[in-house]
C-alpha cells in the first residue's frame, strides 16, 4: 500500500475516532447536566414604557450604558473589563466612552478598591468589577475600613459616595472552591456599605442604577448562573430600585420562604411542590436587599404565617440567615408555631463534583418546610 494512503487512511481513522469521541462527549455532558433551580422571570406591566428582551448580563451592560452616558465623570474599570469582561458586562462599552472611561486594571483586587475610593472621594463616579467574589478578599480592608467608613472618621467632610462595586458570586456548576463563593455576610456586618443581590435582568438593572446613583458606597453581588439563564422583558429606559426594600413574590398564609438571588427561584419552585403535594400556601419573599434589610416585611410577613424557612447558598453558620434568624425569633416570638428553619450550604470549602450535594436544592428545602409544618 502506498505510504501517501496509508497517511490518509491513518487520518481518516483518526478523524472518524475524534467525532465519535465528541459525540460520546456531547451526549454525556447533556445527559448529565443538571441545574439545581428553574428559572422563574419577574413579569413587568410595561404601561407607557419600552422594553426589550435581555438576559441579565445584557441589562447590567445596558445599566452601565445609560449610567456612562448621564454621568461625564463616571468611570468603568476592573480586571478584563475593557475587553467586556470575562461575563461580557461591560462588552462594547470602551468602544463607545472611549478607554480613559471604560479600562482594564492589574490583577490587584486591593488596588482596584483604593483606586475605586480615591475616584468617588475626589467626586467622580467609580464603577468597579471585581472578577468573582471569591476575589474580594484582598479588597476587604480597602472596603470595609475605609469605603464604609469615610463619611464618618471625616465628621461628614468627605465620603466615598457615587462608588459601586460589582461582584459575581455564587454557584454556577463547576466553580468550585475559588469561583463559587457567596461572601455577603462578610460585608453584612459593616455599617456604611449598602450590599444587594439582584434575582434577574429586571432588578440588575434597577439594583445597579440605583447604587451608582446612591450616596453610600455599595456593592452588587451577582449570580453568574443568572447572567445567560435569567431573560425578561427589560424597560429600556432608565430606573432606580429602592434600596433597603424586599419583593414579596407571592403572596401565602402557611409558611414564610425567605431568599435572595438564584435562590429565590428554588423557593418558587418549593412553593409550587408545597402547594400541589401538600396544599400548603407559601408566602415567598425575595430579601433582595442585605445591608440594610427589611426588617418590617419580613416580620409582618412572619406574623401572619407563624413558620418561616430561610435558604441561602452560603454556609450555614454566621450565614446571613443566622441574623435573620435571630431577629426573627426576639421580634416574632409570640407568633412562631415552629423554630425559624435555614436551608443553607454546607460548612465546608464549596465543592466541584459534589456541589450539587452542597447547593440547598428544591428537594432540601421542601423536606425542611415539611419538618416546621409538622412540627
């Protein structure tokens, strides 16, 4: 056999074993995905306002967008950002505003937070991303001792106001220990910071606006699951949510279901089960706002139930539903037929191949709601 055909028969058998191999790939990475939450949209009554079809990453891009365009003195920046972000956030941005407005910054997290405060003290508008959560860390002294505290080691003479950080978090199938990460109580625990965590594309983008816009500095946790998953009819124009405020999603008198970002969406569901298996009515609360949290919705919601069950992926010890918890218990007491229960991670590093063993999923969340109802 001539050595020419022998090559190509060679490269065909080899051709024929690499698609065979893609396929069988592609069959078990389909047959094997798994996603521990259904998406549930916010649906908007457009009225007299535009909308228009955009997942989450494209609302925050578009937050972004109408924020650099009111605010000459509004700055972009962060680890890949003029690129659009390794999320694609803040994709197309630099070519519009230009890179002395929208650009990239070293692999410094500790150095984006102090440039970040020294832009806002200085009165301009300063918009920084932080590539994931897990990442904050080096930035917290910057943050937490010197954002939040500026207004009040100055008595009122200087603040870091009009800054804004923007953070993923969360799970997201095969982060693990370095890319899965939900820090907000860490943060929880600083007064001067306002900290919220958005539930889709229509709250993103009223969240961001609203932080930009706010006088104290802020951080915007955000579900990185969500960024392509979550899509919603979006208002074009721009708008600011109330910050401090939760959203009671559905209304109920059985049990009170307590959760913020992609969680939200798995107590949807659990309200669904509960009320198909075992006609039990939930009241389901999205917290949406961590620093400050609405205390009063929350109470007033767990006064009428008597029960309430608190998720977050998050571990469970000193998770924020831990505070939650307690202030439930001092300010509710009298009321509650069962303890407040939290469904929450696990108190271990977050895991890659076990993390669905991690994640407190519909199946979870509904055996402990069965618990508090019999209780």
């Amino acid at each position: 056999m001539p050595p020419d055909l022998c090559d190509k028969i060679t490269i065909m058998k080899v051709s024929a074993l690499a698609r065979g191999l893609f396929s069988a790939i592609k069959s078990n990475a389909a047959s094997s995905t798994r996603s521990h939450f259904t998406y549930y949209p916010t649906k908007f009554s457009p009225g007299t306002r535009d909308v228009q079809k955009m997942n989450m990453f494209q609302a925050i891009n578009n937050a972004m967008d109408q924020a650099l365009e009111q605010d000459s003195s509004a700055l972009l920046f962060g680890e890949d950002v003029g690129f659009g972000g390794v999320f694609r956030c803040s994709v197309n941005l630099r070519d519009k505003y230009g890179k002395d407005r929208v650009f990239n910054t070293p692999l410094c997290e500790q150095g984006i937070a102090g440039f970040a405060i020294g832009v806002a003290n200085m009165g301009a508008t300063a918009i920084a991303e932080i590539q994931f959560a897990d990442y904050i860390f080096p930035s917290f002294d910057q943050i937490v001792n010197e954002a939040a505290k500026y207004r009040y080691r100055s008595g009122g003479l200087f603040d870091c106001g009009s800054l804004t950080f923007r953070v993923p978090c969360g799970a997201v199938g095969h982060g693990a220990l370095y890319h899965s990460q939900s820090p907000e109580a860490y943060f929880a625990h600083t007064p001067g910071l306002r900290v919220v965590i958005p539930r889709g594309p229509i709250k993103a983008k009223g969240l961001l606006l609203a932080c930009i816009r706010d006088a104290n500095p802020c951080i915007m946790f955000e579900p990185k699951t969500l960024y392509r998953a979550a899509v919603e009819e979006v208002p074009t124009e721009a708008y600011a949510d109330d910050l401090g405020k939760c959203d009671i999603l559905r209304e109920g008198k059985d049990v009170t279901l307590v959760g913020w970002g992609t969680q939200v969406h798995v107590l949807l569901e659990v309200a669904d089960l509960a009320k198909k298996q075992l006609d039990i009515d939930c009241e389901v609360i999205d917290l949406v706002s961590i620093l400050p949290w609405d205390t009063q919705t929350i109470c007033n919601s767990v006064n009428k139930t008597g029960r309430v069950l608190i998720a977050h992926e998050a571990p469970f010890t000193q998770g924020f539903g831990s505070e939650m918890a307690a202030y439930i218990q001092e300010k509710c007491f009298l009321r509650l037929e069962a303890p407040v229960k939290r469904v929450t991670g696990w108190d271990t590093p977050f895991p890659h191949v076990f993390e669905p063993f991690y994640l407190p999923d519909k199946h979870r969340c509904l055996a402990a709601l069965k618990e508090i109802i019999n209780y």
